[in-house]
C-alpha cells in the first residue's frame, strides 16, 4: 500500500465496503472474554465493563477484530505495535506506550503533536506498510493494525503474533475506533472517561467562542489538483459540530468522506465564516500558495475577514483520536475566541 494515500483512506473504499462492514468497530466492543469462551463472544455487560480487569501474566481474551475475527490476545498486552496514526494515537491517550510505530500520515517520521510521546521507541515502517523484520524485532504481543485490508500483509503479521487486530471499519468514526481500541487493552472504563473528558471539553470550549459561536467553519484540504472540502462527519468536522459550530451550506453533508478536488470555478464551496486550510505534501504547499494570488481565492469572504487558518493537515485531515481532537479544538478556539 503506497505511503502517499489519501488520509481518509475509507472514503475511497466506502462503496464497495460499507455494506459488508459499516460499524464493524462495534464488534471489538462486542466481543470480550477469557480463552474458554466459545467463539470469543459474550454478553455485552463484559464488553461495557472493559472486561474484569488484568488477569494473570500469560491469560487470554477473546475479542472480534473490526471485521468480525474472532482474535486471543493477551489479557494485559505489554508490548504493543501500532501501524497507524489513530492506533498509536488511541494507545497514547490511554497511557501505554507501544514497541512500535509507522510514521505519519505522508511522513517519514511520527506525527509532530504526538513526536514528543514516542521519543526513542522504534518506527517498524510507514503508514500500513510495516517492515516485517522490523515488526519482529519489537517482539509484539499484539498488533493494533488500524484499517488495514492487505490480507496478504495481515497473514504474514499474524505469523508474528496471531494477536493482530483490525481496529477500524471505513466508516467507523474515531470515538467508536478509540473505545474498541480500548476494550482491546482491556481499558474500556478508562476509554469511556477520555470521550466524557473530550464532550465536555468540545462543549465548553464551543461555548466560550464569542461572537463565533456557531460560526460556519470550512475546513478544507488543499491537494496538488486542487481543494478538497470535509463532510460534517469527518474527523475534523465532527469536532467542529461537538463544539456547537455548523459548516457551509455546500459542506453541509452527513458523511465522513471529502468532495473531489475542486476547479477555481468552484473554489466558492469553500467559502465560509471561517476558512481552515491544511496540507500533506509538499507539492499540495505549492499549489495552495499559487492558488492565494488569484483573484478566485481573494474573493473569499473568509479571506476578504482575515478568517484564514493554516493548519496541520496530519491533524486535521485524518481518522483522528483523543490527543488529535485535543489539538483541533485548540486550533479551534486559538482562531474563534480570540477574534
């Protein structure tokens, strides 16, 4: 899988595959319990528990990956590898520190918000494309394989650990992921605290936008063939509407996908009362700062207001997690309430 693809990978896939697996995250909320469970599944008050806790060194559970796999793994996993930002993201947030990382998102190191929490701990690869040999020398016992649909690539990293978990399902949104991310280490208690923790900061911070309260936000990125808009259920967009404030009339639209590329000729479904610009690639740089000469892009009331923001696109233009949601409500409130 090239390092170069898109950030909202699922968008690409949704589909062929949101039928077969819309909400499957759900199923590693599901499915908990000890090795002698038939099938690996359970009553759902094992699932909401998070589990009954670390068992003894060496004692399993069975849970089912965002496929549906029924997967053992440890019941308290030490050492683990994650091959995605969002899965390294979540594991951070619920304060354990993985053997193994992929860089970022079209990066060849780790993600700048989340660099200073994984100093001196190996990268295995890039993003979905982990070096095998280096996934062996981090001798995981369990593998956090995010959205990964390369069965040739999962086969040979269940020959390392059979306790590879796929984490997330195309239309899966990060809140889902992050807490069957959490019943996966057997944290889900802790998960659930994180996402109260994050609604009531969303709300607050929402609420202390002053006149920007409720404000139209487009959050748009900007790639070599042009700007592509967020749906309202993006990762990005979700935090927007968690902290009260609304999209574009253009941009009002209930999925988790991005718009096509867009011409000069329609570079006004951007617009908005405030316009939050990221990028990913050094050629998408360039063609945002060829495009801010044109009288197409001037034209934009946001630019016209000085309500332009740059911000970090292997932030904002991914599947996210908690500490991602932390920086956007951040970048968030920094532009509205000082304004």
């Amino acid at each position: 899988m090239p390092v170069a693809q898109s950030p909202l990978r699922p968008a690409r896939r949704r589909v062929i595959q949101a039928l077969a697996v819309t909400g499957a995250a759900a199923l590693l909320l599901a499915g908990c319990g000890s090795s002698g469970s038939s099938s690996g599944a359970t009553t759902s008050s094992s699932a909401a528990s998070g589990g009954a806790g670390p068992d003894p060194a060496g004692s399993k559970r069975t849970v089912k990956d965002a496929t549906g796999k029924a997967v053992e793994i440890p019941a308290a996993p030490q050492r683990i590898v994650t091959l995605t930002q969002e899965d390294l993201d979540a594991v951070l947030a619920l304060g354990l520190k993985p053997v193994g990382i992929t860089n970022g998102q079209g990066l060849n190191e780790p993600p700048a918000y989340l660099k200073d929490k994984v100093q001196g701990v190996p990268v295995v690869g890039n993003l979905l494309q982990p070096v095998m040999d280096k996934v062996i020398a981090a001798k995981p016992d369990l593998i956090l394989a995010g959205d990964m649909q390369d069965e040739q690539m999962l086969k040979q990293l269940r020959e390392i650990t059979p306790a590879t978990l796929v984490t997330m399902a195309p239309t899966d949104d990060w809140k889902l992921a992050f807490r069957g991310i959490g019943n996966a280490v057997n944290k889900l208690d802790q998960a659930n605290k994180v996402i109260s923790g994050y609604d009531a900061k969303a709300a607050k911070a929402g609420g202390e936008l002053g006149k920007n309260k409720g404000a139209a936000v487009s959050i748009v990125r900007w790639n070599p063939t042009g700007p592509s808009w967020m749906e309202k259920r993006q990762f990005a967009g979700g935090v927007a509407l968690d902290m009260g404030l609304t999209r574009p009339k253009a941009q009002d639209k209930d999925g988790n996908a991005h718009s096509p590329a867009l011409s000069l000729e329609k570079l006004a479904e951007i617009d908005g009362d405030w316009l939050f610009l990221s990028t990913l690639t050094d050629d998408g740089k360039t063609a945002l700062k060829d495009v801010q000469s044109k009288p197409a892009y001037q034209e934009l009331n946001a630019v016209k207001n000085n309500h332009t923001v740059t911000v970090d696109g292997s932030v904002w233009s991914t599947r996210g997690g908690p500490l991602a949601a932390d920086v956007v409500i951040g970048d968030i409130g920094k532009a509205l309430a000082s304004s």
